[in-house]
C-alpha cells in the first residue's frame, strides 16, 4: 500500500522491527508516524484520500444509508414513527418522542442518524434549525460536531462563534468536503491523534491532563468521546455564552449528570433557582433536560470501557483491501451489519457470528421493551401535572410544595428515560446502567404522577386511569410549518398549549437561498 502513496506522503516508520530476545522482553509496539507533505491547516477530505487512498475509500463507504440492524441503521427514518414502514418509519420506533420534546425544536424533526459523511447535509435539512427565516433559530454551536471547519472558526471568532446565528455559517461550507472527516481526530501534516474538540479541550483543562501524556488506546476512544457525548449549551453567567461543556466533573452515570445540571443555570423558577434546564414543556410546565447521546458515558464503565476495549477495536475493524497491508476500516459503522461479526470474534473466537448477534440483539430486546415502559410513564407524569394544575376544586394544604416535586420527579424522570433513548447502542454500550437507568426513569415518573394525584386530594386519580395511548395519544404530525396552521394546534389537547406560528415563506433549502438576501441598510 505504501508503494501507491509514496510520491506524495513520505512515510518514516517508527520502531518497524522490535527484536525479542525472550518472552519476558516483549515491548509495546510504537505506532508508525508520517509524514504526509499535506499542509498543517489542511482540512479537505478529498485531499486526504490522495495521500491515503486505500482509508479514503473506506471512509467514503459512510455514504451508504440502506442498511438497518435489527435496532437501528443507517436508513434515516422519523425516530417517533412505529406505523410506516421503512424509509419514512420503522417498528422499533419511539411513538412519544413528540409529546416529550413539545415546545422544543426536537419536536418537530428527529430522524435516525446516517453515516458522518452526510453531517452537514443532514443538519443543513432538519426542521430543527429554522429554515423560515434569516436566522436559525439556534446557536452556531450546533456546527461543532458536524465540519472539519471548526478549528478555523474558532481562530477566527474565538469564543464569539458560539453565540452567533446557525444560519450565518450555512454557505461557508462543502457539504461533503468539510464533513466530520480526517482532521477530527488527525494532524494532517503527521496523522497524530489530535484533540479537535474545544469542550474535551476544557475538560482535560480543569482535569489538568495533557493530551501528550493521556495512553494511546485512551485516545482512540476520546476520539469519538469528542462527539458521542451529553453536552449542552453555557449560559453567560458562567463564561463564554453557548460554549458547549461537557457535564463530567460529578462523573459520567446519569444521577452524577443530573446532579450536575442542578446547578450552572439561570432558572428563576420557584424550586428550580439556579438550575440548567433547556426548555420549559408547555404542558406541564416542567423546566426540562434535553439528553443529547452519551455513548463515551454510557461505554465507559460498561464491561468493554472497563476492559479497555476501545471505540475503534469495535467500530473500525482491521482490513486488508490491497491483499498485503492491514488497516483500519473507517467506515464507522455498526458491527452487526458484517454477517461474520469480525469485530467481535476479534476477542470472542470461540464463538459463532450467530450466538454474538444474538447476544447483542437480546440485550437490544429487552432494554427497548423497557424504554418504551419509560417513555409511557413519562407522558403519564405530564398528563398528571397538567390536570393538577388545572384542577379547581379542593386542594391539598401543601399543594406548591407536591406541584414543584411532581414536576422534579417528571424532568428526572425524563432526563433519565432520554439518556438512554438518545444513546445509540439501544444498551449493549453498557446494559446495566441502560437497564437501571430505565428502572429508576420508571419509578421517578411515577413518583411524578403520584405527587400530582395528592396534590389535587387525589381526585385526578380516577382521570389517570388506564391505557395512555387512549388518555394522551401519540403526536405523529409536527414540525414548523404546521405550527404556522392554528388549525392543527386544534388537533390534539396538548398541541393546544402551543402559540401558532406567524406565516413565513422558506428562506433556505440545504445551503441555498430560496428568496433574496434582504437589503443592507
């Protein structure tokens, strides 16, 4: 293989041959470095594959967004929809994912993710970011993990971009070219593992590690850890506005993360001062948690973390593309889409493709069937809170006190049910935890319920009863424009505690302007 690049990358192998004089003598490896005559600020993908052809044309295989797991995949369908078939749903879809995450842009647009090559063409089209006006709506901090082109923003705006409009940076990309790719986890000038992410940087920072010093097969995992994470957005009063921060310093489960966000807000609302929270659900008035997808957390102490099998060992197998030289695959994919599991039997060779997929997939069905429970008795403490603030008749002597605890019970039950339901293994990462966190959502939501039924003197009980899917029915149809129609706020009770929309025409489709730039003054 190196013959074929050599013109344009010299490449000085570091340590090739390692003589053992005994057993007992055997030393580490030393990874080979480069010298790939690329340009240290090089950012371009396409520019990478000249020099690595062979890893070009694995990395270019994150295109393909056909092919589902029995969990998951690659197709990208609507997450909430379990009635259409693929591509636009799938059977093991989350039906309340709406209901959740009303008030929050997340309502109205949550697909599947596809491969990192279609990052920015992927957030460029969600309903999420505002496309109906000159701004999007969110942040620019939502381009962290979507470009190569993160290290140039900084340079040039330090610590303003992250407060800057979304939709100001939509023309100033290639959609394909500046996709999460080579230099988001390598130097182009030597392929050294390079820290890329300005929230790990702060991180390691207040950890007072150095990325030189931290062991090799821990940075094959930091590197996905960049991204793969539970982030959110720093409020003002704690340092650069919308600078995301990782919520690690209580540790990485989710009751340490929840703890965490008890405080670094600027909540004013009564039983919440001080606390983050990203929105306020408008149906019962619970200031929420949004997760993002935690998959470093939730790996990290599960039984691979703990045996220090890496991100990589799993999700960038070796191959052998040219016959003679073995590298890694970076196709980041799942490895339950290669029939042979070779990702797996790397470790488990006494054991069958069939008997580890099944393993996988039997982890997968049980967790999934929990999450659901989660997920329903979630929508029930919403629901419990809404009729118990609404309620007119007698009631409880404490009934503040009962109304502020059955909305904290609510946002950790949710914040807990979403911890899994956005992490992206479905719990094999870490079946424990995914399992124990489901267990404790459950009983948080129901505590949830319950102080609500006492604070009402128990007359809203009788109104909880029964199937949820009957009481609060799923919210399948939701998104931008049909929050413009008053009409369709009329089509379910709790779309009703929604304000329509003003009329607005489309301004961008992808990163194309549909109507003129308004004028300069």
């Amino acid at each position: 293989m190196l013959k074929k690049f050599s013109a344009v990358a010299g490449v000085i192998v570091v340590g090739a041959a390692i003589a053992l004089t005994g057993c007992s003598d055997a030393v580490e490896p030393v990874t080979p470095t480069y010298k790939t005559n690329l340009d240290k600020a090089e950012i371009r993908n396409s520019e990478f594959g000249k020099v690595f052809p062979l890893h070009y044309q694995t990395y270019l295989r994150n295109d393909e967004d056909k092919i589902m797991t029995e969990y998951g995949g690659s197709v990208p369908y609507n997450k909430h929809d379990n009635v259409n078939p693929l591509p636009k749903g799938y059977k093991h879809a989350q039906p309340y994912l709406k209901n959740l995450w009303l008030g929050y842009a997340f309502s109205f647009e949550y697909r599947a993710a596809r491969g990192h090559t279609y990052a920015i063409e992927d957030i460029l089209n969600i309903d999420r970011i505002n496309r109906y006006s000159e701004k999007g709506g969110l942040p620019s901090t939502c381009w962290n993990c979507k470009t190569t082109m993160m290290p140039e923003f900084i340079e040039k705006y330090g610590d303003d971009f992250w407060k800057k409009d979304f939709n100001e940076f939509r023309q100033a990309m290639d959609v394909k070219d500046h996709a999460i790719g080579c230099t988001n986890c390598h130097e182009a000038e030597t392929m050294e593992l390079q820290l890329y992410s300005e929230p790990l940087k702060e991180f390691l920072k207040v950890q007072g590690r150095e990325w030189k010093d931290i062991p090799r097969n821990e940075k094959r995992a930091l590197m996905c850890g960049q991204c793969h994470v539970e982030y959110y957005f720093q409020k003002p009063e704690f340092g650069a506005a919308q600078r995301p921060v990782f919520p690690w310093t209580e540790g990485y489960d989710p009751e340490n993360i929840y703890t965490y966000y008890k405080g670094h807000g600027d909540s004013k609302i009564k039983g919440f001062e001080g606390q983050f929270y990203d929105w306020i659900h408008p149906v019962s008035q619970t200031p929420m948690l949004k997760a993002q997808h935690p998959e470093y957390e939730t790996w990290i102490n599960g039984p691979h973390g703990s045996a220090g099998v890496s991100c990589a060992d799993c999700h960038m197998t070796y191959k052998r593309l040219d016959g003679k030289k073995k590298i890694s695959d970076h196709q980041w994919t799942s490895p339950l889409k290669d029939p042979d599991m070779a990702a797996c039997r790397q470790c488990h060779t006494d054991k069958t493709p069939e008997y580890l997929k099944g393993r996988v997939v039997d982890t997968q069905e049980k967790v999934f069937a929990q999450l659901l429970i989660a997920q329903e008795v979630s929508v029930r403490a919403h629901e419990a809170i809404r009729r118990a603030s609404e309620y007119t008749g007698p009631k409880s002597a404490d009934y503040d006190d009962l109304m502020i605890e059955a909305r904290e019970w609510c946002r950790k039950g949710q914040f807990f049910w979403d911890y899994v339901s956005a992490e992206n293994s479905v719990g094999f990462h870490n079946p424990t935890k995914a399992l124990d966190t489901l267990a404790k959502s459950q009983q948080f939501s129901q505590k949830s319920v319950d102080a609500a039924v006492r604070a009402s003197n128990f007359t809203i009980a009788k109104d909880l009863a029964g199937d949820i899917k009957t009481l609060v029915p799923p919210i399948m149809e939701h998104s931008r424009e049909l929050m413009m129609d008053p009409a369709h706020l009329q089509t379910h009770e709790w779309l009703k505690y929604l304000k329509p929309f003003p009329k607005a025409q489309q301004v961008w489709d992808g990163n194309k302007r549909l109507i003129p730039a308004p004028e300069k003054s």
